[in-house]
C-alpha cells in the first residue's frame, strides 16, 4: 500500500469517527428532546375528581416571608388551566389562589421565549437569548434567586418531572449559553450547596463522556443518593439528592403520585432547617402534551401539577410565613378550548401550534408579599418581587 493511499484511508477513518460523534451528539440531544412529536388528541375525559383546598383568605398584610415555593406549570397558560379546572368539575387550587396577574414572556432576542431564556428570567430577573440559561444576553453568568437564597442560609431545593438539567429546573442553578449541555449543567449542581433535588437526569451524572461519576462527587460532598421516591423515607442526611429516571420521568398516567409525593416532602424536608427556604417545583410535561397538541396529555399534567399546587396551599395555611408563586415560563400550543362539559369532566380542545406562543401567561400568589403579584408585569419581576419579599439585594451577575 503506498503512502498516498495510506493518507486517504486514515483521512477517511478520521471522517468516519468525525461523522459517528457527531451523530451520537445529534441522538442524545434528540432523546432528551423528543416529547415535541405531533401527537394530535383532541379530547380529555376525567376518571375522577381531585380534591381541592378551600377557604384561603388573602394573607396580604405582611410584605416578607420566610419560606418561597414557586411552582411553574411549562408551558401552562390560561386554557391550560380552565381546561383542567372544566374536568375537575369548575375547581382547582390554583384558582383557589386569592392574588392574580399576568407576565410577559419574551426573551432578549425573539417575541416568543422558549424554557431556558423564560426560566432564566424567573429564576434570575434578567431577559436572555433563547437557548441560554443562567446567563445575560452577552453570556454572562447572573445570579439565581436559588443562589441568593443559598448565599443568605436558606435552604433551597429543586422538584421537576422532567430531567433536573432540563432548562427550567437548570436555570435555577447552571449558567450554559447552551441549554443541551446537560453534562455541564448536572456538574454544576455540584457548585451550589442546594439542600434537595428530585427529577430524573441521572446519566447527564454518571454516564458521562468525560468518565467521571458525580453521584460519588455528590456523596463526597454528603449527599444522601437515591433513585427512587420509595428511598425517600430512608434518607436521614440534610442533603439530597433523587434522580428518578436515566432521562425524564414518564407522563402523569405512568408516574403516578410522583410530583405530589415529592413536592410535600420537598417541602417537609426543607422546613427542617433554620432559616427559611425557597423550593421550585416544575410540572414539566404540561408543555410536552401541548408541543404533541395531546390534549389528554396536557391536561392530564395540568391537574397532576395542580395536585403539588395543593401540596404547597395547605402547608402555606399552616405555617402562615410562606409565599406561593404559581406561573409559567410560556404557554405552549396555542391551546384553545372548543368544547366539553364541566359535570362530566369532559374537554375538547384544538392548538394552533406545535410550539410555543407569545401570549401572556397568569401568575397566582398566596401568603406574604402576594400583594406584589398583581397587574401585568414582566417576567423579570417574578424575581424581583421574590427578591423584595426575602429582602435580599442584588447586582443581578455573579
């Protein structure tokens, strides 16, 4: 074989290799992307009736808490909700909530936001490029409300039924110009002293291309580490970490009780602490079901994610030092109502998208500081107004 002919072949074996990392990039990103398939399901239909809390008065006296719970239904505007308050029979606990407004949605640099720019500017009070989280729009890192709440001895967790690096739950702690570098992002979670989180993810911790293992990272930093929320009774340390699926959870007909379960003890676990705590809870999937235009799927999330907004109301009740912030990041489908019937838990519905839309999306509060929460508002000032209720100050960069 002569040389020329040896350079062709290692060129082209060079190529090959090329070409075969760049596909497996191309899949795994796709995996963790691929509840966006047209789906198209027109109806829900309601096995049952869940049950609501009731009597909450409008608690706006004082303007401080100690405790923040804020719960972002991705992807849940207004049809989204009165289309699970129709199939639970004209009652849900969101609208149990006694404060109300609206945010707007867009990013820095497009009219309508996806979840990494929208989570970011829950999260940290800045508007960011799509595809970004954690940082401005220039790619700087900026400050979470999770990490002002660490840097002021809160105790701070993370609750999704998504993959916990996926972009809402990570901009509450991650800083990627890319929201599919999953790898980096689920290293982060080891720059932050965060009390708890619970989601799926676990091969963006210990199927690594790099080879490193942060579930041991986790343990070496005291972390209690579990892959089921059947562990959850058995894990006696502060800290905790659960990633409950290599990748994402199932939808809400397949996890069961998931995201209610680990929201109550999110927030029983949390509370053990001195100090106070801010815990994020996301109902990830409600957004899946509206980008596959499935209105059983979008639905069917919307009422589980109204199950762990119960879970929050009636701790906030009881304790009375404790803000709920239920939003979203966007509203996704275009969802409209078109027809059904309340008294038998009956929905039918039609999108006018596949992706995301530019509408404004409500925002509910109860307990101190919810009177902040009213009008229309930016997005952005969800953290602001979180920031004035902890009293924390900001420079808004790290």
């Amino acid at each position: 074989m002569d040389s020329n002919t040896q350079k062709i072949i290692a060129i082209m074996k060079h190529f090959i290799s090329v070409i075969f990392i760049g596909a497996l990039f191309v899949t795994n990103s796709f995996a963790q992307e691929n509840y966006k398939d047209l789906h198209t399901n027109n109806d829900y239909t309601s096995a049952g009736r869940n049950s609501v809390i009731s009597g909450l008065d409008n608690s706006r006296g004082r303007s401080s808490a100690k405790n923040i719970i804020l719960l972002i239904g991705d992807g849940m505007g207004t049809s989204q909700i009165y289309s699970a308050l129709i199939a639970n029979g004209g009652q849900l606990n969101i609208t149990q909530m006694p404060v109300s407004g609206f945010s707007k949605t867009y990013s820095f640099d497009q009219l309508i936001t996806d979840s990494g720019a929208g989570g970011t500017a829950l999260s940290s009070g800045v508007k960011t490029n799509n595809g970004a989280i954690g940082v401005d729009e220039k790619g700087e890192p900026v400050t979470s409300i999770l990490e002002y709440a660490e840097q002021y001895k809160k105790a701070t967790g993370l609750v999704a039924t998504s993959a916990i690096t996926h972009a809402t739950p990570a901009s509450f702690i991650a800083h990627a110009v890319s929201r599919s570098s999953y790898e980096d992002i689920a290293a982060d979670f080891l720059k932050v002293d965060i009390d708890l989180f619970i989601g799926g993810g676990e091969k963006h911790f210990d199927s690594r291309a790099d080879g490193r293992n942060l579930l041991d990272s986790l343990r070496a930093k005291g972390y209690d580490v579990a892959f089921d929320l059947l562990a959850l009774n058995e894990l006696k340390k502060s800290k905790i970490a659960v990633l409950t699926a290599p990748e994402h959870n199932g939808k809400y007909s397949e996890r069961g009780d998931y995201l209610e379960k680990a929201t109550a003890f999110a927030i029983s676990h949390l509370n053990k602490q001195r100090g106070g705590f801010f815990l994020m809870v996301e109902g990830s999937q409600i957004d899946w079901g509206c980008h596959q235009n499935d209105t059983d799927y979008a639905v069917g999330e919307t009422l589980d994610f109204d199950k762990a907004v119960g879970e929050a109301l009636r701790f906030a009740v009881v304790d009375k030092n404790t803000l709920v912030i239920v939003t979203a990041d966007h509203e996704t489908g275009g969802m409209a109502i078109t027809g059904g019937d309340m008294s038998k838990g009956y929905v039918q519905a039609q999108f006018a998208t596949g992706n995301h839309s530019a509408v404004m999306v409500p925002v509910f509060a109860y307990g101190p500081g919810s009177q902040y929460f009213t009008g229309v508002f930016e997005n952005t000032d969800v953290f602001v107004k979180m920031m004035k209720v902890f009293g924390f100050s900001t420079n808004n960069r790290k």
